[in-house]
C-alpha cells in the first residue's frame, strides 16, 4: 500500500458539496489524496489497510484504516509520515477551515505524533499542536488533544483554523492547495507498541462566509439537564439538515436527519455531558447538554 510516486494518488475521494459548506471526507475505504512518504523515510511503517494488531485492532468505519504498520509492533527509533492534499475550486474562496477525525494510539509517554500544515505548497510549515495559541487555532469538543502514549480507545480530533487560513488562502501563491503532514515518531525504548491509527478525516471548506462553526446560538437545546426527551429549536434552517451526538470522549452515538419538531430519546444515554452537532448546508453548530435522572 506504500508509494513513492506522487502524482498518482493525489485523488480526492468523497467529495460532498453544498450552496455553502463542502466536505471532503477520506475513510480509506476507497481512493483518497494522501501520500506515504518512502522517499525521505523509506522504511516508513504507515499503511492503509484492515488493522491486526494487539491495540489497534479494527478501523472506526471497517474495514480499512491508516495505521502505523497494519500487523506489527513498531520498532523503536522510528520516524513514519504521511501527507494528505487538500484542494479547493479557485472561484471559492474559504473563510473558514477545520481538520476533523478519529484517531487511536498506543505507545510509550515519550512516543508521539505531529500534525503540521502548510498553504505554500511545504515550504514552510506550521505545527498545529505546538503554534496553535500563535496562530489563533481553536479546539473544539474535547479542547486540545495530547498525542502522546496512548489513548486508551477511540479519540476525536477537531480544530478551527479559520484565522490562519483565511489569511493564508487570500494572500498565499499556493492558496489553491493545503499540504498536511502527520508524522509518527517512537522513541528507543524496545517495548513493542501498536503506533498511532486515524480513520475518517474530514476536511471543511466554506465560501461566501457563510459557515459558522460553534454557533451555538444558533439552536437551542430543552430541557438541558434532560431525562428522556430532547427538544431542538433552530433558527436559520437548511437543505441536507443532520443531527449528530458525540459523549465526552468524542465518540458518535447518534447520527440522523434533523426533522423539525421531532424530539430526540435520550433515554439511552447515560448521565453525563454530551455534545450536539446540528448541521446543513449553510452552517454547522454545536452545543452541550447534560443527561441527568
């Protein structure tokens, strides 16, 4: 599944577009636009594939996945990348952007993964765990996620790069393109750990600034503490409207078209605070609310 050839797979997959918001999801169940790096690395462990391993062991959507090496434990000293392309149609201005996915890890305190971006084709890159605070990034769901050990299960990454990006894509040569580069690092203990897995990453575009992401006055939630019932009023409603819900950990519990006036049974859910993501084609919004009996 490795490659050194460049141009040959930068295809872009999944491909959902709207009157204002455009999705491009890659699940490595089909062809995406990524590219592992065995010229720079050539011994590079990241694979796609149906994950066998003792921790990583199965993709989030089956059967495939990303993962550092898809049946064995890494080695130590290693350095694995890979990089994902993200293009946009030059008569579509972004003003807003966000890098959303699940991801799995298993390692020692000191093994650890990167994730940079760069808007002027990787002449210079911006690491977004470390520059975040310098460039105005913001964390959503969960705040600011820690790549290092492990994650003791299925984790969500989510981050708004909506200042940077509209600078960078207004301004920048190479503002049609957006290279991102995730880089697995193991350290020399010689303890064999799994790595690192992502699978369903999503990244979000907008035009004619009409997304807003985190928009939570946009809807309203009651009654929040709820028991069984929830009830969800919108403002400015939409074409293609979803409610999603997310537990704490960032895991997806629920997932349906939105219907006006129809209430959502919690009583499934167990006491504890969850966030909901109301979306359509014009914006997406989230807000929290609590599951208490």
């Amino acid at each position: 599944m490795k490659t050194i050839l460049l141009t040959a797979y930068l295809i872009l997959a999944g491909i959902l577009q709207g009157q204002g918001r455009i999705s491009f999801e890659r699940d490595f169940d089909g062809r995406s636009g990524y590219l592992i790096d065995t010229v720079k690395h050539p011994n590079s462990r990241w694979q796609v594939g149906k994950p066998r391993k003792q921790v990583l062991d199965s993709a989030l959507s089956t059967p495939n996945a990303i993962v550092t090496d898809t049946l064995n434990p890494l080695p130590p000293n290693d350095t694995s990348i890979f990089y994902l392309w993200h293009f946009r149609d030059k008569d579509w201005p972004f003003h807003v952007f966000g890098l959303d996915f699940y991801y799995k890890m298993d390692g020692d305190s000191t093994d650890y993964g990167t994730i940079e971006v760069s808007g002027d084709s990787g002449k210079t890159w911006i690491n977004i765990m470390t520059q975040d605070s310098l460039y105005n990034f913001k964390w959503w769901f969960n705040g600011k996620p820690d790549l290092r050990g492990s994650s003791n299960g299925w984790k969500r990454f989510f981050v708004d790069m909506m200042t940077w990006s509209s600078y960078i894509l207004k301004d920048s040569a190479a503002a049609d393109t957006l290279l991102f580069r995730f880089t697995y690092i193991t350290d020399s203990d010689t303890m064999p750990n799994d790595g690192w897995m992502l699978d369903n990453i999503d990244l979000y575009d907008a035009y004619e600034n009409i997304w807003e992401l985190n928009t939570s006055s946009l809807i309203h939630l009651y009654p929040n503490p709820v028991s069984d019932e929830l009830c969800l009023d919108v403002k400015h409603t939409g074409l293609n409207q979803r409610i999603r819900i997310f537990d704490y950990s960032g895991k997806l519990l629920y997932d349906k078209p939105y219907v006006a006036g129809q209430a959502i049974h919690t009583g499934c859910f167990s006491n504890g605070v969850y966030q909901l993501e109301y979306s359509n084609y014009h914006v997406v919004a989230l807000k929290k609310f609590v599951v208490q009996r």
